[in-house]
C-alpha cells in the first residue's frame, strides 16, 4: 500500500542523482544561512554585549543638546539636581529598568610628575556602576574592585595610558581640571587599578568616585553629565526608551522644548553602523537563499513534469482529478525542500557544535574575542519554513503544467 | 438499452493549415457487456473514436452518449470524474508507473482517483491479482515484467474501480501474437467474471476475430459491422 507523500518521494528516487544534487543545493544554502546567523549573531551579541555591559549601559538620559557636543563633554550641559530627581523617578517607575547609575563626565590634565597627557573621566558611584555596567569590574587587569569599584581619593586609569606612562597599582598620580566658572583646581589620586580598553565610546576612559568628581570640578550642586540605564530585557529597549521619554516629558527647559533627552545605545556608539550592517547581510544571505531554493526546486520539477508528461496523460486519462496531480507535483518539491532543511539544519547544528568545542578566536578593534554560536530554534523555524515555502512556490507552476495537461496530447508525446 | 449511442458523429482536427476530417458521420450502438472491436488500418480514425468514447476528446458534430450521458457536453473536469467513475483504460504502451509495484499500479486509481480505504482496496487488489494471475509478481515493478505481464496488470488497473466500460487502444500491438490472444483471452475472461463492457481497436486482421462485434473503419467511416465472431 502506498501514500501521495510515498509516491512523491519515489519519483524522486526515480532521478536520484538529479535529486540528490538539488538537496545538495538547497542544503548548502540552508546550512550557509544558519551559520551565517548564527556566528554573526555570536559576533553582534559578544561586542554589544561588551558596549552595554561595560561602558554605555542599554540606555542613557542626557540633558537636552549634551550629546551633540559631547566628545568637548560640556560641563555646561550638566543635568540639575531638580532634573536628576525626576529622571530617578521616572526609572524608578519603569518595570523594565533593572540599575541605573549617575555619572560625571570630564576632562582633565593626567600627570605622573614627570609627564603629562590629558584623559576623559566618569566620576560615578561606585556601586551603582558595578550594577549598571556589570563587566566594568571585570575590565581590572591590576588592581581590585573588591572593596569597592573605585574608591575615594583612587582612579582607575585604562591601560594605554597605564602602559605609556608606565604606571603601576598604588602610584600617586595628578588630575587637573577646569571648573565650570573657567578656574583650574588640581587633586590627587592614587591608582586603584588598570582597566582593559574597549572598542567604542568611553572605551579608554579613567573612573574617579564621583564625589572626588564634584571636588575637584568645585561643583556646588550635584550634578550629573548623564545617567546610565541597564534593562532587564535588552529587547525591549525601544518601548522602554519611549517609556521614558514620555514620562520625562514634563521636563522642560526655559525655552519651553523638552529639557531631557533619551537615547538607546545604538545611537551613542557608530558600532550601531555595524550592527545594522550585519542584519542586512543576514537580509541578503536570506535572500540568496530563497533564489537558490527557487531556481533548483523549479529547475527539478520542470525537468519531472516534461520527463513524466506520457504518465501524467495516463493518470490524468483513468480519472485522476487535477488537483491530484497538483498535490503530487506539489509534494515532490516540498519533499526536496524537507531534505535540505533536514540534512542543512543537522549540518548547521554540527557546524555550531564543532564551532563551540573547537572555538574561535577574532581580533576586533585591538581586542580579541571568542566567538560562541547557538542556533535558536526560531532561526530554524524561519529558514525551515522560508525553504519550504519557496520549495512549494517553485513546485507550483510545474504542477500547475501537470494538473493542466491535456491528457490526449500527454499521451502523444515521445 | 445501448450502452454507447454515436449518431452522426464526426470529427475535424485542424493539422497546420489544413482541416484533417479523422471521424465522417458515424452511427452506432454498442449493448451493455459487450466484446466489441474496433477495425481499420492506421489513420482510419480509431483512436479518435475512443478518445471520444473516453471523454478525452469532443465531437466537432453529431451526438455520444455513453451511459446516457452526453460525453461531449461534459467539461474537463466533469469528463475526469465520469471516466473516474465509470471508465476502465487499457493503452498499447501500458503506461504502468514505473516506480510502483505491480500491486501499487492496479491500487493506483483505488487511492488517487476513488479514494478507497486501505483494506477495501488491499483486498480489491489481492482479487484483481488473482484474477489475471499475477499474485507472484507482486512485488515486482514494472522493468522486471514481460510486455505480457505488464499488459495483465494494466488490465487489472482498468479494472479496479469496477468500471462499466473499458477502452482498449491497440492494447495487443506491442506484444508477439501468442501474448496477445492471451490478453485478449484474459479480456474476455474479465467482462465474463465482471461482467464490464469492453471496446478496444485493432488494425491486426487475425486479433479482430476475437471480438463478438467488430466495427470497421476506413477514412473516418464506418464500412461495415461485423456479428458475433465467438
């Protein structure tokens, strides 16, 4: 006894070289799509995990106009106390916030006592830092955060200018920085520890306590440049910047236009460019996919219904109604599209296990990461279905020729 | 009551520029669980008669009533569920799917054009098997059967949905002599036990005389119709 799906499957069988060399195809693009998503989604994820986990956090609130100038860090575009406390509340409402952490941001002169260079700095509070840029901490090469990440009266320098100006953990080392007013004030620190660079914004920036911060830029009020946001999901991060720009609202400056401003980490750092570069390759690779589906799926049925015309007479003479035909012709190429998902899905999976037994390792921007792939089993629905889909689109004029047959002239044929 | 009625039938096929008249003005009944041939050299215009017949091909004038149903006025799907329904097909190529059993063939139209059960159609199968003595053959697909063999099952597969009426196109031709007085042996065994109507064409002068009615056409015409020849 025999089912469509059986009979499909051995007129496939029928041709199986040919067969076998369109599977092949369709399963080289399935697999080079899930590889593809897979090791660029590893990538993606590793360095905006590394910009948001470590330097920008997911999400940050700025006074109005402060992100325009800020590689000069403006002290001038320093958010009020008054503005502070509202920004804290409208976080402190929001469900999707997990910390936040207030930062002073400035520039000052960094000397050793023997030379001296200039550095960007983060006066922040210690402790809402480690919880809003988790692997801050783990950027120490020397030094300890153990009691603290940083401490009063120590900073943290980056490590180029650590190396530069061969420093070393419990040196005494001097900032100094122009106050708001224009007038200059000096202070010094000891150093805590050396932090790894980064790729991106802030990357090689200095950390000093933020009340040492507001002491040396004699800041009468308390002051911050900006305030870091880290979500609970990351993948909400569009609502919740809207969340949040519409509870600040109300916040307006003299001029009457919104005080505040809220920006995802996308539009703080130009690996965003990146980012979004990656998705349209993903687009582009999908793309590629669906054209190698279709032009080998359709290529094979083609050639089946112009191989088997005498036989589609046949069946269509004893009485097989045409959307029989259809079906069977239709079934054909989706069998051919299951295959390729099939053989390319296992194959994938094995390409990403091997990936993650066996890594390996890039160097992006001075920095060496190791990538480590996963295959979502929504990835794999997707190209699953897009394969299909297109298989049975490819399938469908062939048996659409094949239901339609004239079965007199089907017969004829030689 | 005549089981197929032509009355002024005829046909005309347009060949490039020319009209090509293959059937001229036909009459004749056919009376239910007859053996009837249908005669003439190449070209006489049996093949276009049993195309008509079969509901695969319409009448350019005149009326067929097969099964008191006009075949011609049918459309093209209404004439695939009447051959469905009541019409059995015998072709001189055999025409099995070749990556189908002998036993897969003949429950080919039980399952893609009736739509039987599975155990209805396993024991259908098992008796058409029987029936033309291919119960050891199975298993076997078409390349690993004789012309003969494989005419048996075809036989069998026109069968197999009970059809009231099987047409045969030249169903001897592709085999040697002893092979075809045998399917035509098995033919008339068939209508006898199933008690189906069976019209099929020959131009072979020695097969014709198998048939109990013989039609004879030349150039489109019918010449002459012959008695019962049993």
């Amino acid at each position: 006894m025999f089912k469509v799906t059986g009979l499909a499957a051995r007129n496939l069988a029928r041709y199986w070289r040919r067969t076998l060399l369109t599977a092949g195809l369709v399963v080289l693009g399935v697999v080079a799509v899930l590889v593809f998503i897979s090791v660029a989604g590893s990538f993606k994820s590793l360095i905006v995990g590394q910009i948001t986990d470590s330097m920008l956090g997911h999400i940050q609130i700025h006074r109005r106009g402060y992100v325009a100038s800020i590689d000069n860090l403006p002290l001038n575009l320093n958010m009020s106390p008054g503005q502070v406390a509202k920004v804290e509340q409208a976080l402190a409402a929001n469900k999707n916030v997990e910390a936040f952490s207030p930062r002073i941001k400035f520039g000052a002169m960094f000397s050793n006592f023997t030379e001296t260079t200039s550095i960007r700095l983060n006066g922040v509070m210690p402790s809402r830092e480690a919880a809003t840029v988790p692997l801050l901490p783990k950027r120490l090469i020397a030094g300890s955060a153990a009691d603290g990440l940083v401490q009063r009266g120590k900073i943290l320098v980056p490590r180029i200018l650590a190396h530069g100006m061969k420093l070393k953990v419990g040196d005494t080392v001097v900032l100094v920085a122009t106050n708001l007013d224009g007038s200059v004030n000096g202070k010094t620190f000891v150093i805590q520890g050396v932090l790894d660079d980064v790729t991106g914004p802030g990357g090689r920036d200095g950390y000093v306590n933020i009340e040492d911060a507001r002491e040396l830029l004699r800041m009468n009020k308390p002051e911050v440049s900006e305030i870091a946001v880290r979500l609970k999901d990351p993948h909400h991060i569009d609502q919740t910047r809207a969340a949040l720009q519409k509870a600040l609202a109300g916040v307006r400056n003299p001029k009457g236009e919104p005080a505040l401003e809220v920006h995802t980490w996308e539009r703080l750092t130009p690996f965003s460019n990146i980012a979004h570069m990656i998705d349209l390759l993903d687009v582009f690779i999908r793309v590629m996919l669906v054209g190698i589906v279709l032009i080998a799926v359709m290529n094979v049925m083609m050639m089946a219904v112009y191989e088997r015309i005498r036989e589609i007479g046949m069946v269509a003479a004893i009485g097989t109604p045409p959307r029989r035909i259809l079906s069977l012709f239709l079934t054909e190429g989706l069998l051919l599209g299951l295959i390729g998902v099939a053989v390319g899905t296992a194959l994938s999976l094995a390409v990403v296990w091997a990936l993650n037994v066996w890594p390996v390792h890039f160097a992006f921007a001075r920095q060496v990461f190791t990538l480590a792939p996963s295959l979502p089993l929504i990835n794999i629905t997707v190209i699953g279905v897009i394969v299909l889909a297109v298989a049975a689109l490819a399938s469908l004029q062939p048996a659409w020729k094949a239901a339609r047959m004239d079965p007199i002239r089907a017969l004829r044929h030689t | 009551m005549s089981l197929v009625t032509a009355q002024s039938l005829s046909k005309t096929y347009r060949a490039g520029h020319v009209d090509v008249q293959a059937l001229k003005g036909v009459n004749f009944d056919i009376e239910p669980g007859a053996f009837v041939a249908f005669v003439g050299p190449s070209g006489s215009g049996k093949t276009t008669l049993l195309n008509m017949i079969g509901g695969l091909d319409k009448p350019s004038a005149g009326t067929l009533t097969v099964l008191d149903t006009d075949i011609g006025g049918l459309d093209r799907a209404a004439a695939a569920d009447f051959r469905g329904a009541n019409l059995g097909f015998i072709f001189q190529d055999f025409n099995l799917i070749p990556v189908l059993t002998a036993a897969e063939n003949i429950e080919y139209p039980l399952l893609m054009v009736q739509d039987w059960p599975a155990d209805r159609r396993r024991a259908r199968v098992a008796e058409l098997l029987e029936a033309v003595g291919m119960s050891e053959q199975a298993d076997k697909r078409p390349d690993q059967l004789s012309g003969g063999q494989k005419q048996r099952v075809a036989v069998a597969r026109a069968l197999a949905t009970h059809p009231k009426l099987v047409l045969a196109d030249e169903p001897t031709a592709n085999l040697d002599h002893d092979t075809a007085y045998r399917i035509l042996e098995l033919m008339k065994r068939m209508r006898e036990e199933f008690g189906t109507t069976f019209i099929f064409s020959t131009h072979d002068p020695k097969i014709m005389g198998e048939a109990e009615v013989t039609f004879t056409l030349e150039d489109g015409r019918l010449s002459d119709k012959g008695g019962a020849h049993v």
